[in-house]
C-alpha cells in the first residue's frame, strides 16, 4: 500500500557527476550533481541542473561548455567535497588532489582520475524553478582504457559508479542482472 | 589513461522509470525510460526524454500529464517488457500483470506494485534532437509505507530500484555508502 507523501522528489538512483568548467580567471572547477540525465540519443545529450546563484552556473552561461565526469565509487569523499564547498572560495581540484586536463574539444577541464569524461556543448538552458536546466551535446567521451571492451563496447561494471538516492544517500552500483530488451521478450503474447 | 570514444553517452548509472499515461481512447499505457533525470528541486520537477513516434509521446502532449513510476528489482522482466512494445498493439498493463491506479491529481495511470510513483505536469517541452525533454511538475508522491521511515523520510535502500547503464546493462543497487554532505568535509581546510 502506498501513501502520498506530496509534492516530493522520488526519482531512484540519480548520478553523481562532477561538472568542470573554467572561470572567468582560467581557474579550473567543479560542481558535484545529482540533478543530471540522459536527454536525447543523437545528438547524444545530457541535462545538468544547477541553481542561478552557484559559481559554476556563471561559467556555464559565460563559456557555454561544461563537462560531465563519473567518479567511480573510490572517489566518494571528493565527489561529496565538491558538493560542499563553492570554487568562489577555493580550488576544488588541488584541495581534492584531482587533477584538471583541459578538453580536446570544449573549453573546459576534465578529471584525469575519474573512469568517464564528457564534453559539452551547451544547446538550450530551460529555467525550470530553482534550478536551470542545461543541455549539453555530447561532442567527445572519454573512457577508462581498462573499462573497454572490444568493438568500442564499455564494460559498465568498471566504471563502478556512485549512485545518490533522493533526500541524500549515497550507494555503490549492484550486481549485474541483464542486458536490456531480453527478459522482458518472455512476457510478449506469442 | 583515457580514450575518446567520441560522441557518445558515457552517464552512469541512468535510472529506469515507467512513464504511465491514458492514450485518446482512454486505455492506460506504460513505456519504459532510463533517458529521465531530476532537474528541479523548487519545485519539485524530474524530466523524461522520448522520440517523437513513441505512442506515449502523443498522450503526453495531448493530456500534459504524465506518472513517472520506479519499479523494484523484482519487476525486471515486466519494466524491460514495456520498454520493448509498443501501447498502439497491446494493454501492456494486462500483459505484464500490473495494476493500474488513477493518479489522484493527475489524468494518468499509477503502477500499483511498484514502491514509488509520482504524478507529474508537464510546464515545459524541449526539442533536443530525436527525442522531446519533456518537464514534469510532481505534484504528488507516492512511496510504498514499508519504505517510509519516521518524519516522512524515506528509506531509499527498500525502494530497491533498478539501473541502467548506457549501452544496454541493468544493475541492482548496492550497498549504502554514506550520507551527502558528510565525508567530503574531512578535505575542508581549516
């Protein structure tokens, strides 16, 4: 039985990402978010949803690129950090002991430590409320050499993401169950 | 060390959502989603991205409302099936076995089994590329009473939740790492 608890949050798991830019210095930052999602497929694009008043929602606006970095499981205490803290006030990279690589293609830093860097390019910014919602087009993703497979194919259970549950938990990815449009063909009516 | 793989969707984990609506004969529809992601907190608002000749994109734009509801692990099989046909040829509710409730605010469909749901109205539609973002206002929040903790918490670990990651894997969740805003504050300078 359920219950109506309003006007709530229940989206379970969000990502965790950090999203890097420069500022209007050249000072390497990041932004930790869960507020993120897949968009669109070709293009292939994300969301990332910031509030107006965080320092990095300026060097979004400003450069118009961003990218998006997936810290694997190990990285929990830095991923939390730049959550924390604002890049107004500090250097998140060197307070963390990450270190930024700039982008190939967009104007904005990656973590080399993590197993999954996207850059960005910003095509639409929506204000939805508290937040604005950013889309960025996928312009080159970055992986982990060990979390490749052959043909190109990503073994998703190396990147060994964090996962935010709504209302604020972290946990770590389970175990595999299947591969996706597969199980659910026993329930097609023949 | 990293590799471009190129343009391509490297967001882990993506959550997996069954998207409820009543088509124009009234007949309750699901289609499942792991392109959704939060993107708003006041108020409260996820976003569901899908192609254009997806049959539930017609019902979205012609109610602007849809549920947006999370299934546990148990329901694998019934979530990959709605995300495999298509609501113009079959009641994929009867097919699957699920419970269609109707929203208590909104003009769509609730899975009754599974432990979250959420009724949401759409306040904004964007054209990203192959698929329509559109942006749901939750309105209401439904969570399974055996999730429900005191003070209106939740208690994320029994939602249960599936994952996606991109390229076509399902994960469980795993284990509870920590509470946000607690282990990145060991690297706040003092």
């Amino acid at each position: 039985m359920k219950k109506n608890i309003g006007a709530r949050l229940g989206l379970y798991p969000t990502p965790v990402v950090l999203v890097g830019t420069y500022d209007g210095t050249g000072k390497p930052n990041l932004i930790t978010l869960a507020w993120a999602g897949v968009c669109c497929s070709e293009p292939p694009a994300v969301q990332v949803s910031l509030r107006k008043d965080r320092y990095s929602h300026a060097a979004i606006t400003e450069r118009r690129v961003f990218t998006v970095n997936v810290p694997s499981k190990k990285y929990l205490t830095e991923a939390d950090y730049a959550g924390i803290v604002s890049g107004r006030n500090v250097n998140k990279f060197e307070s963390a002991g990450l270190t930024p690589l700039k982008g190939e293609v967009v104007d904005a830093p990656l973590v080399a430590e993590f197993p999954v860097s996207m850059e960005c390019k910003v095509t639409h910014v929506l204000e939805v409320g508290s937040h604005d919602l950013f889309v960025g087009q996928i312009v080159a993703c970055w992986i982990e050499e060990e979390a490749l497979r052959g043909g190109g194919k990503v073994d998703a259970g190396k990147i060994d993401p964090l996962a935010y549950m709504p209302g604020g938990e972290y946990f770590g990815l389970g175990e595999f169950l299947s591969a996706g449009y597969t199980v659910g063909r026993n329930l097609i009516k023949k």
